[in-house]
C-alpha cells in the first residue's frame, strides 16, 4: 500500500481517537444567540447611558482597563501560556489571567485551549476548527455557530486539567465570566456615580469590540498580509493588524514558530504582549521564556526570500538565472558555515556556563574564557546577520525581493 495513503489512515484514526460526538455540522444555539444578540445589547445600553446620563472620562478609563485586562489574558495567557507553553507562570499570574481571560467571554481556558491547538495542528484542512480555506466569515465567527466534534480535553489539554486553577474555571466559567466581566464593572461604575456607565461602556461595549479585533487573528490574518516565515500555511504577518490584536499580528511568524513567547521579534515590533511577558519575568511572576534561535528564524527568512526570487527569475535569461544560482549557493555556504560556527559556540558557552561556579567563586581563567567565548559568540551572531544583509542586498540589486529588511 502506498505510504502517504497509510500514513492519512493512521492519522485519520488518530484524529477520529481525539474527538467525540458527530462530525455533522449543524447550529450550536448557545453561542450563535450569545453572539448575535450581545453586539445590539451592548450598543442598546451604550445610548441609554449617553441619553440618560452625563458624560464622565471615568468611563474612559474603566474601558482601556478592562479592554487591555480581558485581551491580554487571551493573548499572555490563554494563547501565548496555556495553549503553547511560551513561557511558565507564577500562581497569581494564572489566577489573573482565568479571571479576566473568563471576562472577555471566549470560554474558558481549557476550552479556547482545546479549540486552538488542533487549529495548529490541522491548519487550513477540514479538520481545523477555523479554517481559513472556509472563507473570511467562517474562520472569523461562523465557526463558532456550528457544532461539530468536539475534541476530547483528556488528549488535547492533558496539562491543562491538572492545573487547579485552570479546572475550577472551566467548571464554574458561566459564573466567573458574568462577575468578572458585567458585575465587577457594574460595581466599580457603581461606586463612581454610575453603574449603567461602568455596564455598557467597560461591560458590553469593551466585550464586543474584544471579541472581534481578537476575532481578526483567526479571519484577516489569514487573509492580508506576507508570508515571511513560511509559505505552507495560510497565516500572514500583518503590522497594521498588530496594533488591533495586542501584537498578535505577526501570525505567519507565530504559526511558524509557536512556542516562541513574541510575535513581533523586533525590538520595536508592536506587541504589547510580549513587553507584559517580559515585564512579568523582571517582577518574577513568569520564567523561562522560550526564544527561537536567531539563526533559525533568518534561515526561514532565507528560504522564503529564495522562493520569491526563484519565481521572479522565469522571465530573466538563462545566463542569469546561472549566475544567480550560483551566488545564491555561495551565500548559502557562507550561511551554513556561520550558523555552524554560531551553534557551537553557544553550545561551549552554554556548557561552560552551567559547569561554572557563581562569579564569585569562579576562578579568572574561568571568566576570561566566559568572557572570550561571549565576545566569539557575539561575532558568529554578526557573522551570520552579515550573511544574510549580503543576501538581500544581492537579491535588491537584481529586483529581486522587496526593500526592507
């Protein structure tokens, strides 16, 4: 038997193991009413509050709060922490996110969890709960309108269930989700002159427009934007669409690479949840924050910019299509040669590292070995960044690949 069709067999087996119920798609009433009739009610209650009461800047300010608490729960925590394990988190720094995670009414985290990770898994096929391949509408919401299989929390989110945190939440969600996210803001309106305001404004309003600028990531980042990173999937990077999502907008980068706890890998990449990880750690409430290695990250960057030349190179002539191979396998060489220097470099300093003593105690041979293998590493770093500016330069000069690095 071919091997393709018994390695599809094998994972189709695997794929019907991990989930339970009919494959039957038809509408699930709870979330298609709850998300029909919230966006009217929240815009009903927000006239009724500027018709019956005074503006006040408050209210303003109750909204920033809640929309940056609720959203970066989802994308710190739902996503980035418990769905793909970028980072691991103190107690205080779970409890806040199930809490507001459960405000911002995406379910609960082992729910989102269970809904997200076959999405990485199976991405674009039938089998991905929101696939893009469906249309714009489906990957954005109609999916959640549906029912379908539901996948089985015991395969999908076995780490998960063993967090006490996370399981009280998913049992009491409903209860959780309506404090947090309609009560609480009630009652903080409440004690500054206006509950309504505190119910529309920092309730209502700010769940809408969380659930879809959140939303976003799943149907536009699909859709608009370039595939740095990798060219197999459908996810885009899209820096406009980062400022909507809390960062979330370099997705080509995250599909390709999603144990990574950033999105935006520049320093000034806009990603307000990676500077909260980051801020989280020098408060000691998140540690050992996973990092793709640079030279993985610039060599997936290479073989994509390589795709789009070799594309570009069928109108040109065969003498130069020749010589651009044969530059390109040139600089490649120099990249592998660089990248093989980098890794085993940071390897001896990493051993070295971990066999040392506290500086303290280190004795100087020690520390000027550290030292010189630091000032080695840092090198073979530049070296393989030169690498790759050389490689774009040399793909501008021929219209190649676009301007920016």
């Amino acid at each position: 038997m071919d091997q393709n069709k018994v390695s599809k067999n094998i994972e189709s087996r695997r794929y019907h193991k991990h989930y339970e119920g009919s494959i039957w798609r038809r509408t699930d009433w709870g979330p298609a009413i709850f998300l029909s009739v919230t966006p009217p009610i929240a815009i009903a209650l927000t006239v009724w509050y500027f018709m019956t009461e005074p503006f006040q800047w408050w209210t303003v300010g109750l909204f920033v709060f809640f929309y940056y608490a609720t959203g970066l729960s989802i994308t710190a925590g739902y996503h980035r922490l418990f769905a793909h394990k970028a980072y691991e988190a103190g107690f205080f720094t779970r409890l806040f996110f199930a809490l507001f995670g459960a405000a911002a009414f995406q379910n609960s985290v082992i729910k989102w969890v269970v809904d997200h990770r076959p999405h990485h898994r199976y991405v674009d096929s039938d089998r991905d709960p929101y696939s893009s391949t469906k249309g714009l509408g489906y990957s954005h919401i109609w999916w959640m309108y549906l029912k379908a299989k539901r996948p089985k929390y015991e395969y999908w989110a076995k780490d998960l269930l063993k967090d006490p945190i996370l399981y009280y939440q998913d049992k009491y969600y409903a209860w959780i989700a309506v404090f947090m996210g309609w009560v609480l803001p009630a009652l903080i309106g409440w004690a500054f002159g206006s509950w309504l305001g505190g119910l529309a404004i920092a309730g209502f309003l700010r769940m809408v427009v969380v659930h879809h600028l959140t939303f976003l990531i799943n149907s536009a980042a699909h859709f608009t934007g370039r595939q740095t990173y990798s060219d197999s999937h459908t996810a885009k990077d899209n820096a406009v669409l980062a400022y909507f999502t809390y960062g979330e907008g370099y997705h080509n980068f995250h599909h390709e690479f999603a144990n990574d706890y950033r999105n935006g890998i520049r320093w000034y990449d806009y990603d307000p949840t990676k500077w909260l990880i980051r801020c989280l750690q020098f408060f000691g409430g998140a540690k050992n924050l996973k990092m793709i290695p640079e030279d993985v990250i610039i060599a997936a960057k290479m073989k994509m910019d390589e795709k789009r030349a070799q594309k570009k190179l069928t109108s040109r002539t065969a003498k130069a299509q020749a010589e651009f191979k044969e530059q390109l396998n040139y600089l490649r060489q120099q990249f592998a040669q660089a990248q093989e220097r980098f890794r085993l470099i940071k390897e001896e300093y990493d051993n070295l590292k971990l066999q040392a003593p506290s500086m303290g105690q280190m004795s100087q041979q020690m520390q000027e070995n550290l030292q010189a293998l630091k000032a080695e590493f840092k090198y073979a770093r530049q070296e393989i960044k030169m690498v790759y500016k050389q490689w774009r330069r040399y793909c501008r000069n021929l219209q190649l690949v676009e301007a920016s690095i």
